[in-house]
C-alpha cells in the first residue's frame, strides 16, 4: 500500500480537530461574535478541505493498486477479543467516504453566508466539523466497534443541531424523540457487536464476511437482525419514520446534510456491508424488501399532502431511501 494511503486516517481526525479547536475557542470567549466568524469558518473550511482532498488522492491510488486496509493500534483487548483502530480503504468506502467530505465541504461553505450573524454561528460549524468526522468514520471504520463511534458521534451532532434554537419548545422536544427514537436503534447496534464478538470471535468487517459461512443460521440471523434494527432507526425507515421531520427545526444547511444526504444514508451503508451476513438469511433479506416498500409508500402518500418544499423533500428522501432498502433486500448491492 502506498505511502499516501498510509495518512487516510486523517480524513475523519482533520474535521474532529477543527471542532476541538473552534470549542475551545467557545470556551475561551476569543472567537465569539461576528468577528470570531472569519477565523471559525476559515479552520472549518481548510479541514474539511483538507480530508476532502486527502480523500481524492486515496481513492485515485486504490483505483491504480489494491485495497488496504490501515491498522494503526490496539484499542480495546479483552482476553482474546480484541478492536482495533483500523480504517478500511476498499473501493466501496474509499468512493463514499470521497462523496461524504465532498458533500461536507459545499455545506460548509454554503453555511458561512447562510449563518452570517447568528448567535450560534460558531457553536453551528464545531457541530458541523463533529458530524463531518462522525461520517467519515462510519464509512471508513474496518470494524463495527469503531464505526459504533461515528454512529454515536452523529447521532450527537444531530441532537444539538435539532435542536439548534434549545429557547424554542418545539425545537427541544423534536430533538428530545429523535435522539430517543435512535437510541433504540443503537441498542440493536450494540447488540450486533456482542453477538458479533461472542460468536464471531471478531468484529472487523472482513473477518465477519470471512468466518460467518461456519456460523449456524440462527445466529448469523440474530447478528445480522440486530444490524438492521439500527440501520432502520437512523435511516428513518418504517417503523422509526416518524422521526425525521421532526428534525427540519434544525437550521436548513444542517437538514440538508444530515437528513437530505449523509446521515439518512448511513443505515443503506451499514446493511451493504453486512451483505455477506444478509445472504444466509432469506428471511431477513424479504424484510429488508417489505420494509423498504413500506417506507417507499408512506413517504410517498406523506410527500404529496404537505404543504411546504423542506417536508416535502424530507418525506420524499424516506422514499428513496426506502427504495435502497428494498435493492438491498433483493441482493442489489453492486
């Protein structure tokens, strides 16, 4: 593996610095106001830039050589079980994770003129650089207990985003059922990392394809099934739909972003990885279909009665993440 593969672990650490340093300057009072604005906006942008661009040149490598995989350090050792700091670097994640830091960069610059002289401007961008590390690390994590991170880490940033305007009832309890709704689904997500490491003996995405041929169906099902259950709560699919539109009281750059593009996506990732678990479990595979075309049709029907363009869109990306759940269950992951 080239030597510039070796650094794509800086893609998710350059957002989670920038969010560190525009905290601290929170906490310190030196970049508040309309003057801190300028400095705030400037270290977002060069760090998430930065992983968009350090991004780019993995991808064109791994496309000229072979996938990788960067093992950086032991992390968490329980007798023989063990997780490590590792970030897979296969085409799969290398071309999402490009397009999440992509989609990232053009928010962040959209939000600097968008958020001009708002109270919470730079709380606004320390949450945005949280999310943007949370997701890269979600997609490039090359095992279930560091992707469990981002997961949380999103599903953080999402909750203070919601509820951006924290003075305005309505704002605090949309938060409030969404950051509820998707605590079930961390549940099953945690779950699936100790069924995953009981019987699996590991969590790392490449041994679980490898070693869950051997595995009896019962078990690969209730591994797979726990999976799935946070896949549908964050991608706000039947029956945790109802959720996401509680979500538009976050200011629209952070809706379009987390709901409209990466976040809502995050479970389609999830259940594409798990695709060699899925297979032995027909079972499972023709809940993914019917939950899916559930999902399709209620964001439909919801979509044509509302009477604003941010629900509309909103309801009609539960459609169509809908329609990703039913390929997944119908083997349509290439």
């Amino acid at each position: 593996m080239s030597e510039l593969n070796d650094l794509a672990w800086l893609a998710p650490l350059l957002p989670l610095l920038a969010a560190a340093w525009i905290g601290i300057g929170i906490v310190a009072r030196v970049n508040l106001g309309e003057a801190g604005e300028k400095q705030t906006s400037l270290v977002m942008s060069i760090a998430s830039g930065g992983a968009l661009l350090l991004l780019l040149l993995d991808l064109l490598a791994v496309i000229n050589g072979p996938p990788g995989k960067i093992h950086l350090l032991g992390w968490l050792q329980v007798d023989e079980y063990s997780i490590d700091l590792a970030f897979i670097l296969d085409g799969f994640a290398l071309a999402v994770a490009t397009l999440v830091a992509l989609i990232a960069f053009l928010s962040i610059r959209f939000s600097i003129n968008y958020l001009h002289r708002e109270a919470g401007f730079q709380r606004f961008f320390m949450l945005l650089g949280l999310f943007n590390s949370a997701m890269l690390l979600i997609v490039m994590a090359a095992n279930t207990g560091l992707m469990f991170i981002g997961w949380e880490l999103a599903g953080v940033s999402s909750y203070l985003l919601i509820g951006y305007a924290y003075n305005r009832d309505t704002a605090s309890k949309n938060a409030n059922r969404a950051f509820v709704t998707n605590r079930i689904g961390d549940a099953g997500f945690i779950l699936g990392i100790f069924f995953s490491v009981t019987w699996l003996g590991s969590s790392d995405w490449q041994s679980m394809a490898q070693t869950a041929s051997y595995l009896q169906t019962t078990h690969v099902a209730v591994i797979a099934g726990s999976f799935v259950i946070a896949a549908l709560a964050k991608s706000a699919q039947v029956p945790f739909a109802g959720w996401i539109a509680r979500a538009l009281e976050g200011p629209t750059p952070s809706s379009a972003v987390f709901y409209g593009a990466l976040m809502v996506h995050a479970g389609v990732y999830l259940v594409i990885r798990l695709e060699p678990l899925l297979t032995q479990v027909p079972i499972l595979m023709l809940m993914l279909v019917l939950i899916g075309l559930l999902s399709t049709l209620y964001g439909w029907v919801c979509a044509l009665v509302q009477t604003d363009v941010k629900s509309s869109l909103m309801f009609s990306t539960t459609a169509q993440v809908g329609l990703m759940f039913l390929a997944c269950g119908l083997g349509w992951v290439e």
